[in-house]
C-alpha cells in the first residue's frame, strides 16, 4: 500500500517504512506526526480524493531535523565591479512513515 501526502507545498509518494525529507516541521526527534493531506491512497483497490481523502491519515516520525548542503550564490552586474557572494543551507525533516490509515 502507497499513499501520496502534500506537506510544504509539495507532495510525496510514500510507502510505509520509507524515510524522505520535507520542508522543515516542528517537533523534536522522535516525535510523532500526522499527515492528514492525502491525495491518492493506492494498492489492491485506488482511492482518490477530491482533493483530499477524508479520515485517511499517514503516520510518521521524526528521524532527523538538519540542514541541506549549502549552495553557494554569485550575482553581479557587468562591467560595473559589483559582485555579491552568499550562501544558503535549506532546513529540511526527514520523516519516518509508520502507518498509513485510510
């Protein structure tokens, strides 16, 4: 059985046991959390929601809270001597699935 659930404005095709990182989510490590915004439960019979399912729950715990490699960022102008360089590290949750309910 797969679910597919949308968090942080994306959406994820989840199994149960899978591990996947999200935009970052409160919560300490080991804290439990419930996705409620389930698009697609798949399997032997598919359901799809209109958007959403109703009462179909996945259940998943918080394995890690980090942050991404970081990238590095150049701007400038052309031939004006104006250059910027920055970084940025992305805040990701890697999220353990537990159950799906449908």
């Amino acid at each position: 059985m797969y679910a597919i659930v949308e968090t942080g404005g994306k959406q994820y095709r989840v199994m149960a046991g899978d591990q996947f990182n999200v935009e970052k989510l409160p919560g300490e490590v080991g804290s439990e959390v419930v996705l409620d915004r389930v698009l697609l439960i798949g399997g032997d019979e598919t359901k799809v929601g209109t958007p959403y399912l109703e009462g179909a729950k996945v259940k998943t715990v918080i394995v890690q809270q980090d942050k991404a490699r970081k990238i590095l960022v150049f701007r400038y102008k052309a031939k004006k001597n104006i250059r910027k360089r920055y970084g940025h590290r992305q805040p990701f949750t890697r999220l353990q699935v537990v159950a799906i309910e449908a």
